[in-house]
C-alpha cells in the first residue's frame, strides 16, 4: 500500500493524559498537513509542513499541541494534558509541490486517527 | 469570513436514480475547487478537482461543475449504487494553501 497511513487508527485516553499520533505520507511527497474533524462538520486545518520545516500553524493549534517531521518523512503530533474537547478525528494528508511555493497540488488523505478523551 | 455550505446535509434515494449534491461558497477568488467522498475509517478520497479555469469535470458516473460568478458548484452521479452511499465533501482551495471546507452531505442509497 503504497497510500498515506496513519497510526494509531483509534486512540482512548483519560482526560489530563498525553498522545501521539503518528502520519507516514506518500514518500515522494513533501508537504505533509494534519486537519482535525468532528462529527459533522468538515476537516479543521491545524498545521502543515514543506519537508521538516513546519510553514503553518492555524489558531486552533493551543500550546498543548506540537506536531514534528524531523526528517521530511513522517510526522507526529502529539497533545498534552488532553481535553474532552480534543476528541474528534485527526486526518494527515501529504502532496507534493512545484517550484512555486503556493501551488499546493492535490492532496491524498489518511484514514485518520480517532481520539476520545474520557 | 469565507464559508463553504452544503445542502442538504443529507440525502437518501432508491438506487438507480440520478442525483445532484450541491456546494456554495463565498468569495469567487477560488484556486480550485474538490470534492470528496468520506467513507467510516477510510478517510478522504478526492473524486473530482476543478481549477477556476474550468468548467466541469468528469469521471464515470461522476460529473463535477463550477460556476464561480454564482459561487456554486455541484456533484452530479448518473444511476446511483449502494456503493456510493457516503459523505460527500465540497472543498475550495484558495490561491494560498488554505481549503475551506463544507460540512458535507450524507448519501444513502437505499438497494
């Protein structure tokens, strides 16, 4: 399978408990995101990266949230001192890019990594 | 603020019937425009991108259209399959990285 996959694809925790999601992209690409989605409504946009370098942040993304990609290849984000309000459906999404640094080309989802926070 | 809506926010229909889902935006200044359909623990899979260029788009049974002076666009699927039941997504992307996403439309097709 040579899509992107992420890990784990369900996460139970206790409320004040720290996580770890983990993404591994398409190898070719190089820009990777991560979006948050709850339950009926579309993905939320929280970061991305352009190889190891993370370019953006949204404001959705507290302190308590740190997302890395050391080496350009796959990512992390992890979330400290979980909230119930942080359950929802982690998505990771990588594309590649051209020359150009705005053009975002298609980008090619995950399945996502469910979080609840009991 | 740009807003991307979806309706209805769902839908049921006897297989073999042709259907429409719809997705109007704010703003025409739109670099393109996805769709998606968001099967339980599968993720995304993009079904159609439509550059501000174009018109429309079509893949299969699949036929995606952008009208951006009326800040709409809509999914066409010719004789719907219980396969096609899912949550179908309508995404704008701007000239920078940001998409905006709609809430989507839940699909049922009933055998």
């Amino acid at each position: 399978d040579t899509g992107v996959s992420q890990d784990p694809r369900h996460k139970i925790t206790k409320r004040g408990q720290n996580v770890t999601f983990r993404c591994d992209p398409i190898s070719e690409h190089n820009r990777l995101y991560w979006y948050r989605q709850t339950l009926g409504q579309g993905p939320e946009f929280l970061t991305y990266f352009q190889n190891e370098a993370q370019l953006e942040k949204s404001r959705l993304l507290s302190d308590r949230f740190s997302a890395e990609r050391p080496k350009g290849s796959f990512s992390t984000l992890e979330i400290q001192r979980t909230e119930q309000g942080d359950s929802a459906m982690y998505l990771c999404a990588s594309s590649s890019s051209t020359l150009r640094t705005l053009d975002h080309n298609e980008q090619f989802f995950g399945p996502g990594t469910r979080l609840t926070v009991l | 603020k740009q807003e991307v809506t979806q309706i209805p926010a769902a839908l049921s229909v006897p297989e073999g019937e042709n259907l429409v889902l719809n997705c109007s935006f704010t703003d025409s200044a739109i670099y393109n425009l996805q769709w998606f359909r968001q099967d339980p623990g599968k993720g995304l899979t993009s079904l159609l991108l439509i550059q501000s260029s174009q018109r429309e788009q079509t893949s299969g049974r699949l036929n995606a259209s952008l009208d951006k002076s009326s800040g709409r666009s809509t999914l066409y699927i010719a004789a719907s399959q219980p396969g096609d039941s899912a949550t179908y997504l309508c995404v704008r992307r701007d000239s920078n990285y940001q998409l905006i996403w709609g809430a989507g439309t839940k699909l049922i097709i009933k055998p």
